[in-house]
C-alpha cells in the first residue's frame, strides 16, 4: 500500500494518479503538479504544471515519457529513467 502526504504546499489539490519508474521512485499527481518521492518516500521533487493534473502515464518506445492529463490541456514531458511497464 503507498500513501502519499503532500505537505508543505499552499496550493490545491490532492494525490490522485501514482506511477513508478525502474529505479522505484513513485510519481504522484498532487497540488501544482507531479510529486516524486524516492523508493524510501523522500521528496526528489516537484514537476510543475499550471493545472490541476489528474493522472499520469508513461509512453512512447522507450517509456521516458511522462504524460500528465491535467483541466484542459495534455503534456508530456521526457525524463531520464523509464517507467514500469504495465503487464500485457
């Protein structure tokens, strides 16, 4: 069971939409964008979006993408791991 707490953040929104990469960091929708917390549950960082993003997937051959469906616009963005792969 994961359970995401998003402190220090004034601005709106809760976790929603959680995916994983291959180093096991977890990405968590959440207030002003895409939270991800290391495989032990430290905050690396925040990816900034100027909406509420509501969930998330990985894409693309080598699975580096990270697309964010967010109120009214879709984005993507390349990182440097890949994501897990859902079962097939």
């Amino acid at each position: 069971m994961i359970f995401a707490e998003l402190k220090d953040s004034n601005k709106r929104g809760v976790p929603d939409g959680m995916k994983v990469d291959l180093q096991g960091n977890v990405y968590s929708t959440g207030p002003g964008g895409v939270w991800v917390f290391s495989p032990s549950g430290k905050l690396l960082g925040i990816i900034a979006v100027p909406e509420k993003v509501a969930n998330l997937a990985w894409g693309n051959n080598d699975y580096k993408t990270l697309y964010l469906t967010a109120s009214k616009s879709l984005y993507r963005i390349t990182l440097n791991v890949a994501g897990v792969r859902p079962f097939h």
